[in-house]
C-alpha cells in the first residue's frame, strides 16, 4: 500500500497562522494578566480593621517590579497588619538578597514559610508524592501530625536561612507560634503554622480567647478543624490556569483552589497569591493575583 502525504493547500497555512497567532495573543494575555492585582474584602463579624494577607509571592528579579506594584497598593490600603503565607522564593538557588523589598511595607509583617522555603515538593513529580503522602496524616486537631510528609529532599537548613533573611528586612516568622497583636484597641490572636508538606507543622496549643483569632497556614490541605475565626492559607496559586469549569468545581466544593470556604468550626480563606512557580515569566489565565482585606461588616444604613 502507498500512503500520500497530504497537500498542503492555502486554507492549512491560513489555519497555522491563525494558531500562532492565538498561541501569541494567548501568552501575552496571560502575561499581562499576572502583572495586575485584585483586592478581595472578605467581612468577617468581630475582625479587627486593617489585616491584609497574600500569599506565595516567589521572588526573583523578573517579578519584582510586580511585587513593587502590590507592595504600593497594600500601603495605600494602610494596612495594620499585613500576613504572608508562605513560599517567599523561587527555584533551587533563590537569591535571598530580594527579600529586601519587605522593607517597603508600611506595616508590622507576620508570615509562615512554604514548601518551596523548605524546596519540598517544588515540581509536578514531587508535589504529586507529597498529596499522596498526605493520606497517613492525622489532621485531627488533638493529635496534628504531618511528619509523614518529611522526605530527604526537605531542606530544614535552608529554611532557616529564608527565616533570617525576613526577619532581616522587617517580617517576623511565625514557625508554630502565637502572637497576640493589639490593632487600634482590638485584640488580634495569630496561629503561625508551619509548612505542612516539609512536614514541620506542628500548631501550638491555644488557650481559649474572645479576641478575633486567625490561623495561617501555607498549604489549605494541611489545615485541622481548629476552632478559630479564621483559616488562611495560599500554595494554589487558584490554580494559576482558570476555566469555567474549574471555577464551578471550585466553587462547589469539589476542588479547593481560591476563596472561601466554610468549615464545621471556621472559615478558610485560600488567595490566589501574587506570584508563580515553575515558569521563568509570570503567567495567569483568568486567575489575577490577589490582595486580601479582612475587615468587619459594613453597617446596614
């Protein structure tokens, strides 16, 4: 038998060109997308005023003008308290000196390290061992144990060096800690878990409190049921690439990429961060990052 090969005729060129084109309008969109930044309020009875949260900022050189850009916009928030959820760097041989840029918040800065902090479960192939091994976890609040999730990879060590290069530039590191924070006269009570996937979560015991109490963690699968007012936690990233279909799974519950959801105790609340991973250039599709406000509710007029 002979096979031909196809002609190629005008209406395939015309075809691959549409196809490159869409492909470059496509990466532009999407880079242009990741350049922006969204404000979510988020109303919470008994919240103290001025708490701002994001998350997952990976620094590196190519990003930083973007982190300028949010950084701007979270001062003229005049925040009283600006949280940081975790994975501060990017790559295996970050360049630490970037941490810098936390000096230009104008705010007291309290953050928890992530599992790139730790460089755990940093590609597809590892990520995928660390939700598996998420299974021989006790998530109970009463007896929390993620040791399960420590490999050799985890880099403890390194972890530490991200801890003093933010305590450096003005962001305090909560590492299963407390830290009770008086916001204009409001009591603030702040859980600093851990990264769960580097295995070192290990939440303090809290002794029962009326101030408004938050629990920030890196990773949302990590949390317990903690009876609390509030879950933060980022890693998600909201998925990073949206589509109507994920957006409906997420919104129902199936999947848990970005926004809210209600617990049996408390609320979580997963940003979409302000940076990426795994990509050289910043890239989103209908995915903005996101600045978190935590604010009471507004009075009925």
């Amino acid at each position: 038998m002979t096979w031909k090969v196809p002609a190629f005729t005008n209406n395939h060129y015309f075809a691959f060109f549409i196809l490159i084109i869409s492909v470059n309008a496509s990466i532009g969109y999407m880079t242009w997308e990741a350049q922006g930044v969204e404000v979510t309020e988020l109303q919470l009875e008994g919240a103290p005023r001025g708490i701002v949260f994001i998350a997952d900022p990976h620094l590196k050189a190519s990003n930083l003008d973007h982190v300028h850009t949010v950084i701007e916009e979270i001062n003229r928030l005049q925040p009283s308290v600006v949280l940081i959820g975790g994975d501060f760097v990017y790559g295996e041989d970050p360049d630490l000196g970037l941490q810098e840029i936390w000096r230009e918040i104008d705010a007291p800065v309290y953050a928890v390290l992530g599992n790139h902090d730790y460089k755990a479960g940093i590609d597809a192939a590892t990520g995928i061992e660390k939700v598996s091994a998420l299974s021989g976890a006790s998530l109970c609040p009463d007896c929390y144990d993620v040791h399960c999730l420590r490999d050799p990879a985890t880099d403890l060590a390194f972890g530490d060096k991200v801890e003093a290069a933010l305590e450096e530039n003005g962001v305090t590191v909560l590492r299963n800690e407390i830290v009770e924070l008086d916001l204009e006269g409001e009591k603030l009570v702040l859980v600093g878990v851990d990264d769960g996937w580097a295995g070192v979560a290990d939440p303090p015991e809290l002794q029962p409190s009326d101030a408004f109490t938050i629990y920030m963690i890196h990773e949302p699968e990590c949390r317990a049921n903690w009876d609390c007012d509030l879950i933060l936690a980022g890693h998600t990233h909201g998925g990073q690439f949206n589509s109507p279909v994920i957006q409906l799974l997420n919104d129902a519950g199936v999947l848990e990429l970005s926004g809210q959801k209600m617990g049996e105790k408390s609320p979580t609340f997963i940003s979409r961060g302000i940076g990426t991973s795994n990509f050289d250039m910043e890239l989103r599709f209908f995915c903005c990052p996101e600045i978190v406000v935590i604010t009471p509710p507004s009075p009925v007029p």
